[in-house]
C-alpha cells in the first residue's frame, strides 16, 4: 500500500509490529482486551491514482480529495477497513491559512497558527471506514437551510455555476425520503461536492457526497439528459445516505443490496418531484436493459456474488449490482404491493440503523410485514445468476406457459425460476407464480405477459400472437410496447427470431409516439448500424425511422417536454450515421459550436469528424470549452476523425495529460464505435486498456471499457482479437474478457445475417 508504518504504542507502550504487504494487513504482537488504546504513527506518499486520498486538478486550482469505498480508506491511515467494523471518527487537518476543508460533518474548532491553521469537524457517527471523506483546497460554496439540515454545493474555486437546481433537487428529495423512510436524515449537514478528476461518477460519503463536476454544473451548456441525469445521480447518493449508510451491509457480497436499492429509489423518488420525467421509464430503459443484457451472457454472476478479495470487490460494481437488483425489487414491490414494501423497508431500517445487516434481513421484513413469501422467492433470484424467457402458446386447454435460461448467444438451460408473473386478459392485469418449467391458465386471444415490464425475464410469442397483441397496442402502457421492442431485439439477437422478422415486428411498433419507445427503437438501430455497418437494411431502416420522427417532432420549442428534447437528440445521433445528407448539414454547424443547442451537440460534432473535419478544429473547440459535458462529448468525437492522423493527435492529448484521466475512455469508446476508426482503435487497444489499468486501480472501469471495444473492434478478426485478449486474463479482467468474446461473437453473427439480407 501507500504507508509506511513508524511507530506503535499500545496502552502507551512501544509494541512490536509486522506490516504484511500481500495481505494489506498490520499485525501488532501482544494484543490486549477491548479497553486498550492503540496509537500508530505512520506516514504516506499521495499517489497519481484516483482511489485513497489523492490530487485532483482543477483549472483554477487543485484540490486534494478522498475515494475510499471499497478499500481506500487503508491508502490514508491505518484501519480496521471492513464495513463490519463500524466507529466513531473524530477528524481534524493542518493545512495553509487559504485553503479550506470540507469532511463529514461541520466544522467544531478552528485554530490560527502564523499561515496554517488546525482545523477540527465534529464526531461522526458510527459508520464504516469507506464512507469517511476529507477535501482540502480553496472551495466556492452555496447553500439552503432544509429543515434542520443545511444542503451546500460545493466546488473548486471558480467552479460553481449559477444555477441551485443541484440544491433544490436535493432539498426535495431529502423531504420524500424522510417522509417514505419514517427517520429523519441523521446529520446537520450535507455536502454536494464536485470533484474535477473522479473515477467514480459519485460516492455517498456520509454528509459528503461527491460527483464528478458534469452532475453538478448545470449552465446553459447542460443537455436535456444530462439535466434528469443530475437528478438521479444527487437521489442515489443520498437513498444510500440511510440505505447503506445508516444501515451497512455486513460484507461487500450484499453490496448489490446497497446499490440496487438507491438505484430503485432515486427513479421512484423522482416520479414523486417529477411526475412529468417518466423516471421509472428511465429506470427501464438504462438500467433494466442494461442488466438485462449483462445477466445473458454466460459468464455473468448472481447478485449476492461471491467476494473474498479487494479485487472481487471492483468487479462486481456492474449492471448486476446496480440495474438488475434495482428491477428485482421493483418485481417484489409489485408482488408483495407498495404500502408493504415500504412498511418492510421502514421495519429494516429501524431494527439496524447505525449497524450492519445482510440481504436477508430485509426480505425478512418485508414478508413479515406482508405475510407473503418474499424469502422463498428472493433467494431464488439473488442466488443463481441469469434469468428466465417465457414463452406463450395456445391449446384447446388454454395458454400455456414454458420457461428456461435467457442466453444471448444462444442454447438452452434447464434452469428455472419463481416468477411473479403478471398478464394482460383484455385491459385487466391478473398475476400467478410461476414456479415451474411449465405453467398453464384458462383462455387466450390474446395474452400480453410483463405487465408494464414490472418483471425480470423476457417473453417471446409466435409470429400470429405478436400481431394479435399489437392490434391491440391502445391498450398498452408506454412500458409495454418498450418491452415489446427490447425483447424481440434479443430474440433477433439469439437466432430465435431471424434479422427480417425483427424489422417486420419493430415496424408495427415503430409508429408509437412515446419517447421511451422511440429512444428503444433508436438505440437499437443505432446498434446494429454499428454492429452491421455496410448492410444496407438497417441503413434504410434507422434513416426512415429516425426521418420520421423528427418530421413529426418538429424543431424544438421553449417549455417542450423534456422527454421529447431527449427523444429528439438521440434520433439526430443516429441519423447523422446512415444519412449523409443529413450529416451534411449537421457538420457545418460546427463553426459555431457554442451556439449549437446542446441537445444537438453530439449529433453536429460527430458529423464534423466524419465530414472532414479535423483534429485541430476540433481542439480548439476542446480548449474553449467551459464545461465537462462539453468536453466529454467533444473527446468522444474525435474518436470519429477520419484519418490516422487526426485520430494520433487526439490519442497524443490524452498521453501528455492534457484530458482529465476519468475522461480517457471516452475516446477509446468513440474510436470503437466509428467503422472508420476500429483499424487504428484495434492496433492501440493494448495501450489504452494498459493505461486504464494503472488509472483505475481497484475499478471495474478498465474491464467494462474491454466489454463495450472488443465486441465492435472484432468483428471481422475474431482469431486477431482472442491472441490479442489473452494478455489480459488476469484476476480482475477474466470474466470481462470471456463476457467481450461472447458479445463478439453474438455480433459477428449478427453482422453476417443482416449483410445477407
């Protein structure tokens, strides 16, 4: 690690000490009982690194700042670092006359001394190590009173924009999250902090949450996504501020119980301040879809994975921790009904707060709140990994039901699951358990499974039920017909279905006026332009659809909904890629970036790259820059420069420092995702995925970059690709490179159907 240990005193006498490196451990001889006091003084380099107490550069002045969680905590000071071991933390910091601090909780004492000063924060409450935070360096700050509780924005100096939405956002959240929870935030304060270099995009330190900058800098620049994107992110970190923080699980296996849960709560909170976001269809879209993809593939793991090392730990912080427990719980609140889920949460909170607890503890509460057998059906769901699909036929008995494992790349499992499942008969919506491989119930003509998509598995119907269904297609909620898209997107995706029966049954959806289905449809196009770039079927079909909508939508207004402003970009994103006329058009805008709405800005830079754009333009509009979002999407464009030149100039940017580290995968993402830039993307791939490394120490960052590359950069040199992966079948890459081959080869043949149309 970091420290090096120079002394120890136990109960005030020198002890003998051995500092082992390979287990991160100190152990210290001739131990006494649980009222001897123990003093270590110990000292420490600050890594280049984003974990622990490190550097982080700003603009107009750096900060020093902490990341603990998992296991950063032991890079500062000596601890017992387990979340288990929860204490009471008394915080004070020396530092120069003009600078300030920011930990925890509020300030108790402040002490001149020539041009330092000792700074001292009030006693925390017991908490784990990993929620600790400490930030020294000049900061702006802005503040509301809430109650009892002060909410401050915070930021390095000339960081802070002009706009309150972060603190008002939060304002709001903290009283529903008080009222839903039945206990009062438990602090006088909390901080919303940004950070200009993060690793993470935020971390619930309690009273001290911090971002990445773009979440918090809301101007003019700010797009319509990013705009709900603050709001979700700010909900999260404070759902974990009693969900994890006020009660912690006991090991990191259960830390997918921390994240799905704020991650459930940050969209349900939200529909209460924003009815209008349609957040729940936002949780759907990004983060069920998300999981939904990740939990097909072979070398996926169940939610309460097994974690023995700081190395498991980083791994599991994926779309299984955060989105797929997030919508298994959102499937047991529709089994077991709202008012008993949130009577059960209340029971669990209160029963552990400021201690520790384990998963099933709150499947206890919520069952012997309902009387129903959550246990039973939970264990199921958090012990195996996958999920099931059902598929719905008819017989002279009625419609029947047969479920088996979901895999992507195809093939069949004789797993099963207990499936709380709901249905359509007619505009009523009944339930079952499902408990078997098969099932059955009286009647058909027709039967819509998933109501609402309130369920983790997918449906797959013959080619005479699905238009049955869509006939009726009045009679779905906006979920629906998103659940329709998605799963038969998958079924094309696996062989069930082939590549012109799912443009045949996206048709008859793609009309649907409703911005979550669109942004489906987009994405998926969007997709498979990318995975088929030369076929010239998806071309037609991505340039109709999206020519289409945007006919229909017309130019944006001021005061328009916010969802059609997203739907609106991201048909110009796609458009922009099978239309050159269009792009065209898009490209000159360039000259006047700045000026560009901000919803479009993605679709005018990426169209100047692929137009002849080039690298020194697009710098200079780098360099003038004011925002992080602005930057971000700028360094993914370039990604889409044409020539090898250009795309060397940009990768030199990010080799000489002058891209904030958090940011670099962005490029290496847009250089993979351009068809004219895989060739060169492919022959540096070992050195961005080796720099990742030694920035994202202790991250899963470097291995979720390798599963979103490799998919799109194989195609067409799988064999190149294995030889290439085989050097990253380490401890913390294994599964991620057996998960990118699997993907590749789902694309690959997908790539070779839709070229053959």
């Amino acid at each position: 690690m970091d420290l090096s240990i120079l002394s120890v005193r136990l109960s005030g006498k020198e002890a003998k000490f051995t500092l082992i490196h390979e287990e991160q451990a100190l152990s210290i001889e001739n131990t006494q009982g649980k009222d001897a006091s123990l003093e270590i003084e110990f000292g420490g380099s600050i890594p280049r690194l984003l974990t622990g107490l490190y550097l982080a550069n700003a603009r107009e002045g750096n900060i020093f700042t902490t990341q603990f969680e998992s296991t950063g905590a032991r890079r500062m000071f000596p601890c017992i670092d387990h979340p288990e071991y929860k204490a009471t933390f008394d915080i004070s910091v020396e530092i120069d006359g003009d600078l300030d601090a920011i930990s925890n909780m509020p300030l108790s004492l402040e002490e001149k001394n020539g041009p330092r000063k000792t700074l001292k924060f009030q006693r925390t409450p017991r908490m784990s190590t990993y929620l600790l935070y400490l930030g020294v360096g000049k900061f702006d700050t802005r503040s509301i009173m809430r109650k009892k509780t002060e909410v401050i924005l915070a930021a390095p100096k000339g960081g802070l924009t002009k706009s309150d939405f972060p603190l008002e956002i939060a304002a709001k959240v903290l009283d529903q999250f008080e009222d839903y929870f039945g206990i009062d935030f438990a602090l006088p304060k909390v901080h919303l902090i940004s950070v200009p270099e993060f690793a993470a995009g935020a971390m619930e330190n309690w009273g001290a949450i911090t971002f990445r900058e773009v979440y918090l800098s809301i101007d003019d620049s700010t797009s319509s996504f990013s705009y709900k994107a603050t709001g979700e992110v700010i909900a999260h970190e404070l759902a974990h501020q009693w969900f994890g923080n006020l009660v912690t699980m006991k090991w990191w296996n259960d830390l997918w119980l921390n994240e799905s849960f704020a991650t459930f709560m940050s969209y349900k909170v939200l529909t209460k301040i924003h009815p209008e976001w349609d957040t729940m269809g936002d949780m759907v879209l990004l983060r069920t879809e998300g999981a939904l993809k990740s939990d097909s593939l072979k070398d996926t793991h169940p939610i309460d994975a097994d974690v023995k090392s700081p190395d498991d730990i980083a791994q599991i912080f994926d779309e299984i921790s955060y989105g797929k427990g997030a919508s298994i719980l959102r499937m047991i609140e529709g089994y077991v009904g709202e008012k008993n889920f949130r009577d059960g949460i209340r029971k669990y909170l209160q029963d552990n707060k400021y201690g520790n607890a384990k998963g099933s503890d709150l499947w206890s509460s919520i069952e012997n709140v309902s009387g129903m057998p959550v246990s039973k059906v939970m264990e199921s769901w958090i012990k195996k990994k996958g999920y099931p699909i059902v598929e719905v036929s008819y017989s002279n008995e009625g419609t029947e039901l047969k479920q088996e494992q979901f895999l992507v790349s195809g093939g069949k499992t004789p797993q099963t699951w207990p499936i709380p499942l709901t249905y359509y008969r007619g505009r009523k919506v009944e339930a079952m358990l499902l408990e078997s491989s098969q099932g059955k119930f009286p009647g058909h003509n027709p039967v819509k499974l998933n109501a609402n998509f309130s369920g983790f598995y997918r449906t797959t119907y013959s080619k005479e039920q699905y238009e049955e269904i869509v006939s009726g297609i009045g009679n779905l909620s906006h979920l629906d017909i998103w659940g329709l898209a998605n799963d038969t997107y998958y079924a094309m995706l696996s062989g069930r279905l082939s590549t012109s029966e799912y443009i045949s049954r996206i048709r008859k959806i793609w009309e649907s006026k409703e911005p979550i289905v669109i942004n489906e449809i987009t994405g998926e196009l969007h997709s498979l332009f990318l995975v088929s770039p030369e076929s010239k079927v998806i071309k037609a079909a991505a340039k109709e659809f999206s020519r289409m909508h945007l006919t229909r939508l017309g130019e944006k207004l001021k005061g328009e909904p916010i969802n059609t402003s997203v739907a609106r970009a991201s048909l110009k994103s796609t458009l922009v890629l099978v239309d050159s006329d269009f792009a065209k058009v898009q490209g000159k805008k360039f000259s006047n970036y700045f000026d560009v709405d901000p919803d479009e800005r993605t679709s005018v830079a990426v169209s100047f790259a692929l137009n002849g754009g080039d690298f020194q333009t697009m710098l200079s509009a780098f360099e003038n820059s004011k925002t992080d979002e602005d930057r971000t999407r700028l360094l993914s464009a370039m990604g889409w420069l044409q020539t090898d030149e250009d795309l060397g100039k940009a990768l030199d940017l990010i080799r000489n420092g002058k891209v904030k580290k958090q940011d670099t995968a962005r490029f290496y993402i847009g250089a993979s995702q351009s068809p004219g830039s895989r060739n060169y993307m492919f022959e540096n791939m070992d050195y961005a995925i080796r720099q990742l490394r030694e920035i994202y120490v202790g991250s899963r960052v470097p291995a979720r970059t390798l599963e979103t590359i490799v998919p799109l950069l194989g195609i067409g040199r799988e064999e190149a690709t294995k030889e290439k992966l085989a050097q990253f079948k380490t401890q913390d890459m294994l599964v991620s490179v057996k998960k990118a081959q699997e993907l590749l080869s789902v694309y690959s043949r997908a790539n070779k159907n839709f070229s053959n149309l």
